[in-house]
C-alpha cells in the first residue's frame, strides 16, 4: 500500500468518525432543547451504541497500520501541511484511546454515568456526603486513565515523564503543562488579588442592580438575535433555541448551534450567556469547511475555543464602544426598564464587581480566582495529597483565602460544576488559558487593526472578525494552541495582556 | 451455535438496527423543523453514511446465517410465537435486502435523490417534460429491483409468481397482491362513483366558507394540543411541532412526534392534518415497549398505520359527535370566526364535498377516487402499456373521468405527488386499504363498544383507544396486515363498512 493510498483512507474515515460525532452531537442537542421526557431511555441507548460505533472505529488496528505508513513516508516533511497536520491530530486520538484497555473505558464510562447523576441530586440535597464515594471511584479510575496516558506520552515523545495530571490535561489543552501552567497562574494570581483589594477599597461605587429590572423575554430573544447577526453569526448556518444549561453544539459545516436561557428579571443571564456561545459559534463557522472531518478543520483547542467565546463575551460585549452602538437599540427594546439609563450607566452596570461564590456567574475580575483554586484542588485529589473527605474544608478555605467569600453549603461550594462528577480533571485551567489568549489577541487586534474601539462603535465588527479567521479559525490543528496564539500575536504565551486589559477597564469605573 | 443462541443474537443485532434507524428518523426530523439551511449538505452525508451502516446490518451474511438456524429449529414452531414472528420480519428485510446487487441499490438512491430535485423544481415551473427523462430512469430501475423482489416470493413461496407490482407493493403491504385489490378496488369504484353523483345532484348544498375565516396561529396550537391530549396523545413522550409538509416521526419508544403547516385563513389544513399525524402517533404509542427493536414491536404495514391515522382523523375529528364536544372549546377560543356558528354548521363545513384536482386537500368521498387512478396509472407505467411521455395525457383522461375534473397544469396534475420520483411504486394502494380498514375498525368498535358516539360526545376517546390497543397496537408484526384487521373485526377484507358509513354520513349532511 502506498503512502498515499494509506493517508487517503484516513482521510476517508476521519470524514466517516466526524460523521458519527455529527450525529452524536444532534442527538445531544435535541436531548437538551427539544426530546420529551420520555424519550431519555431511548436516547441513551442510541448515545452509547454511537459511542461504541465511534470507539471502534478509532481503536481499529487497521487505523494503526495506516497511520505507521504515512508516519513513516515523505507526506509527512512539512510538519505544517496537510498530512502531518492530520496524522498529528490522529495519532493523538488513536494512541490514547488504544493505550486505555476496553474495560477501563467502559468502567469510566458507567462510573461517570452513575456519578453525575448522584452529584446532580447531591446538589439538590445539599449534601457531599452522598456524593464523596462517586467521588472517590472516578478518581481512582481517572488515576489509572492517567497512567495509561502517561505511558503515551512517553512513546510519542521519549522526554515526556510528567504527572498523571499533565497526561489527562493532553485531551483538553494539548502541549499544555503544569510547570508552564504554574508559572503563568503564580504570576497572575497576586495581580488578581491587588485588583480586587483595589476594587474593594475604591471609593467609587457601581451596582448591577438595572439589570435586574423586568426585561421582556420575547425582546431579550430579538436583541440578542439581532446582536449575534451583528457580530458575524451566520443565523443561515446556525440556529439559537432555549434550555436550562446554555452550550454550543457544533452539528457540523453549515449547521452551528447556540442556545441560551431567559431570565425576565436578570438581563445578563441570557444576553451574555448567547454572546459567550456565538464567540464559540463564530470560531466554528470559521473553520475550513473543506477540512471539515480532518483535525485541520477542526477547533485548536478547548483554550482556543474559551478564548473566542470569552473575547466576544467580554472583550466586546462587555466594552463601552460595544455599548455606545447597542445600548440605543437596547432602550427602544425595554423601554420600561431603560428609559432613565444612559450607555455609560449600562455599561457600568454589566461590569459590576461583586467576589461571589459562584464560577459561572463571576464578572472578568474575579473569574479567574475560581479556576485557579480549582487547579489546585484537583491536583491535590488526583495526587492523594487531598483526601475527598477534607475536600469541602479545603474548598471552603480557598475561598476565603482567594475571594474573602464562604459558600453557604456545599451545593454552593465544591459541588457546583459538573466536571468532576464527568471524569473531567485537568479541564478548568482552559478557562483561564482561555483569558489570557483572549486579552493578548484584543490586544494585537488593536495594535494592528487601527481604530478597533471606533470600529466597534459603529457597529463594524467584520474587520475583526475577518482578522481571527485569517489568523486563528481558518489554521484549524495545524499548530499546538499556544504556538497558534502565538503567530496570531507574535507574543509568547504571557499574563500581562490579561492583567493590563482588566486595570484599565476597571481602573476607570472605580477610578482606581 | 444454539437456537437459542442464534435467535439471541438477532434480536441484539435487531434492537441495534432500530438505534440506527431512530438516529435516522431523529435526523429526518430535525431536516424538516429546525435546522438551519446551511445545514443540508452535511445532513445528506450523515443520512447517507448511517443508511450505508443499515444496510451493511441488514445483508451482512452472518445475519442470513443465524437466520437459518433459527428457521430449522422448533423455536418457530408456534406461527405467534415472537420467535416465528420476529424471524419472519427479519427475514422478508433480508431477503430483500440481499437479492438486490448493491450497484443496484446504490443507483436507485441517487437517481431517486436526483430525480426528486428534479421533480420539485419541474412541479414549480409546471412542467412535466424537464421530469420524464427522470421518470425514465426510475421506472426502469424499479423494474430491475421489481425483477429480483420476484425471485425472493418464489423462494420464501415457492406459489409465489407473481407481478413485479406485485413484489415491489410486498415493501408497503406485505401479503397485499395485485388480483386482491383489483377485486377489492372494482367493487369500491362504482360505489364511491354513485355517492359523488348523489351529492352532485342533491338539492341540499354545503359549504366550506367558514373554515377560511380567521383563527389565530397560536390559538389554533392551543386548540391542536388540547384535542390530540384529549385522544390519548401523551405529550410526555411526543412533541407537535410546525414544518411545511407535515409528517410523523417515531423516533424510539417514549418519543413520537407530530408535525403540522398553520394557516391563519384554513382552520382544516392543521388541524385535520395533526389529528392524522395523532393517529400515527396513538399507533406507535400503544406498540409494546418491552419488544421495541424487533418485528413483534413494530407496526404492522403502511395501510394499517395510514388506517389508524384516517381513523382518528375522519372517523373521529370528522364525526358529528366529536364537534358537540370540542365546538364550545373551538367557538371559545375562535370567537371572532366562530361566534354566530353552531355545532352541526360547523360538522357540515368540514365535512363539505367538493371534488377537486387535489389528492391531500381531497374530502373523504372523493380521496379515494384519487387512489384508484393512480394505482391503475403506476401499474401501467411499471408494465410498459404506458409510456411516460403519455403519462399527463393518460392523467388528465382519468381525472376526467373519476372526478369530472382537469387539472390546470402538470403541477396540479401528475407532478402533484412526489412517490413516484422517490421510486415508491406501489405505495399508493395503502392509502385506500387504510380507508377501507378504518372503517371496519370503526364498524366493528360501534358493535362491541356500545354507544361509542355517546362517549365521543361526552369526550372520552379512552376506551376506544385501548380497544385499538388490545386488538391492534400490541399485535406489532404478529399477523399479516389483512389478518390483523380480520382478527381485529372478525370480518374479512371487506369495502362494505366504509362505503356504508360514507352513505350514512352524506346521506344525512346532503339530504340523499
């Protein structure tokens, strides 16, 4: 067989596998916006027989064959064309599924099933207790996941003996690793801290207390459809329903999903929520649609993927220029509640600082304080050196280490996200990589697409648009993330851009 | 291998054939509600890769195999039994399946998928000459897989040598046969013939006049929910949403969707139309849960499913009985349109005879005269003593004859339905069978029930339902459609009852 008759059956079932997680993922989507109730038991059959049809196909020992020829061929001599690009992106998905032996998958699998439905009714009770034993297993099979990985690591890459936590974190963050992320996050942290102490001790106030006025929902849908069409959402590829925990699902080319939930009386929850997903939105209607079904097609990383959504959320739909533009139209819209506002006041309001005990509704300044407590917490579970049992203590106490805040129990505290529950350690650092990236591609939006706040101010958000897909989008897998990010800012990977952006913001509305 | 082992075996593989399928329904579904146009292309890939997977689990030689031991065995020795049943719908998909060479079955779906673009854009620019190459091409097609369909009868029965109408018709109505319904057909003709002269000729007239007056859309989905719940519609496990050509959708056990097309200024279009789609829905609902994914779960034939759908539509929502109940509801909530209307106008407005060019708009006295010319003209094509390019000629003549009118155009004449462009010969005959079980159903019902209409206008459609339910639903494949509906009534295959129930209900509305 030769070389490229070896790649293009690759290709072939590459397009195949994304065909199977095109439909895993509708699936997913109707579960969660249209499915009646009844249909749930059906639904998971359907999930698991897809799943099982998707590990086949990637663990096939034939695929292994395959990608041994084109690894071994001249196809692959430019580490940034096509072959390599894709046999990287395969490589990686084959030897770490094949590495796990079947019945650890399936163990995970059922474990993760069981633990996110106890953890969802622990929430409700208020109650660790119930959740600890779920916790204790999935930890001790994400451990031998992790050894399993760590074992690839060092095949692919002889140098590579790092911690189970860097091996699992390959899934989320490829190229990502501890010591790098420890140095980032130990840089960013005290600078985080001065900005709140600064904040906490400004004299200026701001309240967020406006956007909690009676918002029409049937307007909150038009503002925030008219506002994604604005940005660049193609609503022709795309579509925005409800549900009861906002996500973008990426059916396939053409067919981008984002949802949101209403709130009459909190205008932010769904208005940022949809712009959050329609950052993830446009990144996916970015991609190369004829790369579609092969990594060059696809979305860099989970980091990439925050820093879009956040930089649409945030870098744009929370600046003043943004507001200049838009609050206008938002006043037509709900008049009854805006009517004594001016843009300024609005602006304000959705930047308001308040260090709560809850990750997803904390404002720019506070966020990353969440994620980096969590980066603690789970490495410390996954090392034994915290036992799940002292987990709410240590919890609670980081909280009022990193935030001054106390949840009130521990629905509030270390049971309020689901990653853990789903098996998913080494997965919240991308939120602050997400950030970072996020604040260091604005800001060489700005230094080199001239006047970007005018811009924004009248309503043009194509130019910048237009600049990430040449940049970042259209580049699929072709780099590691962080080498992505990178070439887009000609700046390493670096903290500052974050810090700066976030001294200026608030520096201004507390006249700190 | 044990029997037992083999017939195993193939209900595992059975139950995984109808994940695929469920996968594919959901699919189908979302293309004609939700999905964002940009989505089409990706969606055809999915549809075609998961219908390749189908087929490849349907004549995969193991299943022939296993099939074999099965039918050897003394598992199949009770013809009710599930094994005896599921092994004889098993084997009718794949021995047709297997019969047909896969270039075959792979030129059929793209000419028919070529062939119906070309058929909706040769409908929009009423023109039948750009179709008839494609008809051409199907057509011939469809005789090469009448042919091999053939060559299964004879070995599955070994009597077996009949039409290839005959054979391609065993896809729709499995044990239904050209002599049968010609019979069944003839005697029906001159009956329907001799009721539509009656009402032409009788002094009383009727009108449709207030149907088209207006009903708000959102009233009339209220009014579609509250009707279809009150039959026995369980919204818990089934959904109504709005597309352009309405259809029903089982996609697994607990989910069963209906879909219906408002018309503020047509009060009939959605709401006969959701009480059709309803009775599918009803059908599907009352299959056993517990045998899903075999024959024995499944409904039994088109004709049956298209008899239960006509049942609650006509014999139901049409009936006097049913609008003494429901017309306060409706003239409450159409006040405007309704409020100088009563109850028995009201009856007498949709049940309004009018003999048209229209198959889907047709009345119940006349819809079946649209059938039996069309299974006479698809018999002629198929056979050859029609040539195509005679087809519009050769159409309007009937409809001249049948109904005394003369389509305007190909697109309201033989362009108007899209079987034929899909390769669907022999569907057709399943809609008059559908009329002509419902009525036995209903004849039968108002024998054993008592005063069924006295329940219906008191709104208590339940024990009607589980009637339906104990002698229909829960039988899934376990008797031959025709068998089914003789042990249901305990009558034969009989075109009496609906005749008779057409001259009781036009005999009181026309005064004849």
């Amino acid at each position: 067989m030769t070389p490229q008759a070896a790649y293009d059956e690759l290709v072939r079932r590459s397009r195949e596998r994304s065909l199977l997680v095109s439909c895993i993922e509708l699936l997913g989507w109707d579960e969660l916006t249209y499915m009646p109730r009844g249909g749930v038991e059906n639904r998971s059959r359907q999930m698991a027989y897809l799943a099982g049809l998707y590990h086949d196909a990637v663990t096939d020992p034939r695929q292994g064959e395959l990608l041994s020829i084109v690894a071994a061929s001249s196809l692959v001599d430019d580490p940034t064309g096509p072959a390599a690009v894709n046999l990287r992106g395969w490589r990686r998905v084959y030897e770490r599924m094949s590495c796990q032996p079947k019945s650890l998958v399936e163990e995970l699998a059922r474990a993760t099933t069981t633990a996110q439905q106890v953890w969802t009714t622990a929430r409700q009770n208020e109650s660790f207790a119930e959740f600890r034993p779920w916790l204790e297993q999935v930890l001790a099979l994400v451990r031998q996941q992790g050894e399993c990985l760590r074992s690839v690591g060092r095949i692919v890459n002889p140098s590579y003996a790092d911690s189970i936590y860097d091996a699992l974190m390959q899934d989320y963050e490829p190229g990502a690793s501890v010591p790098q992320l420890e140095k980032l996050f130990s840089a960013l942290r005290p600078e985080l801290a001065r900005l709140l102490d600064a904040i906490r001790g400004a004299k200026r106030r701001t309240s967020g207390a406006i956007l909690r006025r009676d918002y029409p929902l049937d307007r909150q849908k038009i503002f925030g459809e008219t506002v994604s069409a604005a940005l660049g959402f193609d609503f022709d590829c795309g579509r925005l329903d409800t549900t009861t925990h906002p996500f973008f699902s990426p059916i396939g080319p053409g067919d981008s999903r984002v949802t949101t939930r209403y709130n009459q009386n909190d205008f932010g929850e769904a208005f940022f929520g949809l712009l959050h997903e329609v950052g993830h939105g446009l990144y996916e209607q970015g991609l190369e649609a004829e790369h579609y079904g092969t990594p060059l097609g696809e979305s860099s990383s989970l980091g990439v993927h925050e820093a879009l959504a956040r930089l649409w959320e945030n870098g744009v739909g929370r600046s003043l220029p943004f507001w200049r533009h838009f609050f206008p139209q938002a006043r037509e819209l709900f008049h009854q509640a805006l009517h004594d506002v001016e843009a300024e006041e609005f602006y304000a309001a959705v930047n308001h600082v308040r260090p709560g005990v809850n990750r997803v509704r904390a404002d720019e300044a506070t966020y990353d304080l969440h994620i980096l407590l969590r980066f603690e917490l789970e490495r410390a579970l996954l090392s034994g050196d915290l036992a799940p049992t002292d987990l709410p203590g240590a919890w609670n106490e980081k909280y009022r280490d990193y935030l001054g805040v106390t949840p009130a129990n521990d629905a509030e505290g270390c049971l309020q996200d689901g990653h853990w529950s789903a098996g998913q350690f080494g997965y919240f650092p991308t939120y602050t990589l997400g950030n970072i990236y996020a604040a260091q591609l604005l800001a060489s939006a700005r230094a080199t697409l001239g006047d970007l706040s005018g811009q924004f101010a009248c309503g043009q958000f194509a130019t910048f648009n237009d600049w990430l897909r040449e940049r970042l989008y259209r580049h699929g897998q072709r780099y590691p993330a962080a080498k992505l990010i990178e070439n887009a800012t000609g700046q390493p990977l670096d903290h500052r851009p974050l810090v700066e952006a976030l001294r200026i913001k608030y520096g201004e509305l507390y006249g700190i």
